[in-house]
C-alpha cells in the first residue's frame, strides 16, 4: 500500500503518529470522563476517585475530563505540527524555520513575478541566486554554444549539448542541501575524468538514459528542487560565430576571446536555429525580461543570434532590462564603457528593444582592482545618453573577493524596477 510509504525509516513519521494516536485517545478519555460514558469501564472511575480526593471534592467530572482533553489536544497539536515539519523537511530540504514561515514563504514565491533571465556563464548564475529568493516564477534561457572544458568534451565526444551553463544555473536556482550542490559542482582533478564536474556528467548520464536534453535538464531539476525552470535556448548543434576586425570570421566560443581582435557581431551556425516553445511562451507571459549579466559576445549575445528568441525580447510587452557587467572581459570587450556594451546588445535586438539598464556605480576596491588589471580588466565606466533607455545605478559589487555583482544587490535592483512599472523608472534615477 502507498499509504504505508510515509511510515518508512528515515522519514521521522512513525514517532509523531504515535503521539497522534495517544492524543487523540487522551482526548476520548477527556471526553468519557465529562460525560460519564467510560470507555474503559474502572479507569475513569479510578481517575476521577483520585482526582477528587486530591483536590478535596473541588474538581468534578465536568472539569477533570476538559482538563484531560486539552492535554490530549495539546499532544495532537505538537504531533502534526512535527510531522509536518517532517514532510516540509523532505520536500523543501534546507528550510529553516517554522511550518508556518516555510508555507507563507513558499506562498509568497509562487505569486511573486514572471522573470525571464537570458545569458550564460557565472553571470547569470549570480542573478538567478538572489531572484530565487524573491520569486519562484523564473525562467532562465541559457546558450549551448560552449565548447571549451568540460562542456565541450562531452560535446565532442558523445554528441550532447555542452551541459556547463545549464549545470550552473540549475545549481543557482536549486532549493537544495548545500552539499547536493557542492557535489553537482566538484571538479575531478585525477584520471580520465580530469576536469569533467560532476553535474556535468550527471547531465550526461541523465540524457543518455532519457534520450533528449530537454528532458534530462528537467528531470535534474526535479533533483535539485530547482526554484523555475533551465531552458537551452534552442536544442540543436549550433556553433558560434564572430566577425572580427578586418571582416574576418572566427568559429568557436573558445577562440573568440583568444583571436585577439575587436569582435564586431556574433552569429551562429547554422544560421537561424529553433528556439523551445517554451521559450517563447514565457518571453511573451512574462513581467521581466533580463538580460545579462556574463559575457557579451559569448554568454549573452549568442541567445539573441536565435532569430525567434530575439523577436519575441522585442514584442514583449514585459519590461526589457540590461545589466551591464562590472569589469570588462579581456580579449572581448577590451575598451568598452558602459554604452559600447549597451549598443552591443541594441544591435543584436535590430536597435531598439531595451526599456532599462541597471549599472554599478559603486567603486571596486583598490586591491581586488590591481589583481583584474594583471589580466587586463578594468571597470566597465562611461556616461549613456540613449533615448528611450532609462539607466539605474546602484551599489551592486559583492563584499568577496571578485569584482563581481552581489546576488541580494542585483536582485533587489532588478525587484525595484518591476514594481516601479514599465514607463515609471524616473523614479528610481
């Protein structure tokens, strides 16, 4: 019987059941007493010739037996309370607090609103974490153009999607123990497996047994509890594209950065691949469409090169946020202020498009500064006068020790402008 599924060890049911059953019998022997039917036949008897004595006549059978209910009612009461804990536990593992917090929490998460992310990389892994705390309605669309590392020997060597962006936004938005996601992002440093993650693999592993990429991301994320939803932005073998300095053509995610040339638009190949249904569907329901942060031309842009993808971001009636990045990224976005990086993505949306760009206006400290100019990044700086785009700056640096966003920061920043209302961010100058 399934119903004797719950009572299995491990689960911490039996125990609060039994304190159930003895309340609820407290609670019949209350009652019998008060209104003189025994259940037991000399028991009550026995209870109430002692209660009496005791109390020198003062307590009769009225109020011993509401006195024996209420702490009958009272076990009943700490009983489901426990066991409920116990469910929430097993299906929310990681949650603190009491039942009552945990379910207007999870209320809260499941009327808060429609955000779309679109990008890649560790950028957008950052912006997930904080989003997750405010909505559970999230939609990320992730590139699958990765062909470096990890990802991309899988790619080469069994023909899946490169899984390493996919991998870190599930574990970004997953309402998991700490060590689940430690092991989904464990590198291995020996052997064959020398550099693969482990949540790499387990994608491998999960789309091999069910046969589609989709499918295996969905069923990871039923795994890790994940806060929304991971899509790819299109399921086919695409590679990436970037016309350089001179017109050149370089191919590959990997070699773009490394070409040494100012990159002037990406594209992919083959040219107009098919987006998820999905996809589309939550671009055009949604109440926020982000995009960024990560990588310019290979995490945010490569999305947009999805002809469909790019169509729906414009016809979206959602408000259409930028978040500009923080540092600029060596070999890609060498030189640019805020509004090169602004008018990269303009361009890929056919020049219009974007309603909002949030910016860090907070100043990355000196030391952490010197470590990025040894690899040739600097603060990505600059004025941005584009009409019809309204531009928010707030401190959004993090307190460790990269120049990155901090989760809380940026998600509290892109929370403000969603409540402002599309057409209302003066407000928020």
């Amino acid at each position: 019987m399934k119903a004797m599924r719950w009572f299995y060890p491990g689960l911490g049911i039996k125990r609060w059941a039994l304190l159930l059953s003895v309340g609820i019998l407290v609670v019949g022997e209350g009652l019998a007493i008060a209104s003189n039917s025994p259940f037991f036949g000399r028991l009550e008897y026995q209870v109430m010739n002692w209660a009496t004595s005791a109390s020198g006549g003062a307590v009769g059978p009225m109020l011993a037996g509401a006195l024996i209910s209420m702490i009958g009612a009272g076990l009943c009461a700490a009983a489901i309370k426990r066991m409920m804990q116990s469910v929430l536990t097993a299906v929310y593992p990681g949650s603190a607090g009491s039942v009552t917090q945990i379910l207007l929490h999870r209320h809260h998460l499941a009327r808060g609103p429609r955000i779309v992310v679109i990008g890649g990389g560790t950028g957008l892994s950052v912006l997930l974490r904080g989003l997750k705390e405010y909505t559970a309605n999230i939609t990320a669309i992730v590139t699958v153009a990765d062909d470096g590392g990890s990802s991309g020997r899988l790619r080469r060597e069994i023909g899946m999607l490169p899984p390493g962006d996919v991998r870190n936004c599930l574990v970004a938005l997953a309402d998991t123990e700490p060590l689940m996601e430690s092991l989904f992002q464990h590198r291995f440093t020996k052997g064959d497996l020398k550099g693969h993650s482990f949540g790499n693999l387990f994608l491998a592993a999960m789309t091999e047994m069910t046969g589609d990429f989709e499918e295996a991301v969905r069923q990871s994320s039923k795994v890790l509890a994940v806060r929304g939803r991971v899509l790819p932005s299109t399921l086919e073998d695409v590679t990436l594209c970037a016309v350089v300095d001179g017109g050149g053509v370089v191919r590959g995610e990997t070699s773009i950065p490394r070409s040494g040339k100012g990159i002037h638009r990406v594209y992919l190949d083959p040219p107009a691949p098919a987006p998820l249904p999905e996809a589309l569907k939550a671009i055009s329901e949604a109440d926020a469409v982000i995009i960024g942060p990560g990588s310019l031309y290979t995490s945010i842009l490569p999305n947009l090169a999805v002809p469909r993808i790019v169509d729906a971001v414009r016809e979206t009636r959602a408000a259409c946020v930028y978040v500009c990045n923080v540092m600029t990224q060596p070999g890609e976005t060498d030189g640019y202020d805020a509004s090169r990086h602004i008018h990269a993505v303009l361009d890929a949306m056919g020049g219009g498009g974007l309603d909002v760009v949030i910016l860090n206006s907070e100043t990355v400290p000196v030391k952490i500064l010197d470590r990025y100019r040894e690899s040739g990044a600097v603060p990505v700086t600059g004025g941005i006068d584009i009409p019809g785009v309204r531009v928010i700056r707030k401190p959004l640096v993090s307190r460790g020790d990269h120049a990155r966003h901090d989760p809380g920061r940026l998600a509290g920043a892109v929370m403000d402008v969603i409540k402002a209302g599309k057409g209302l961010y003066v407000v928020l100058q």
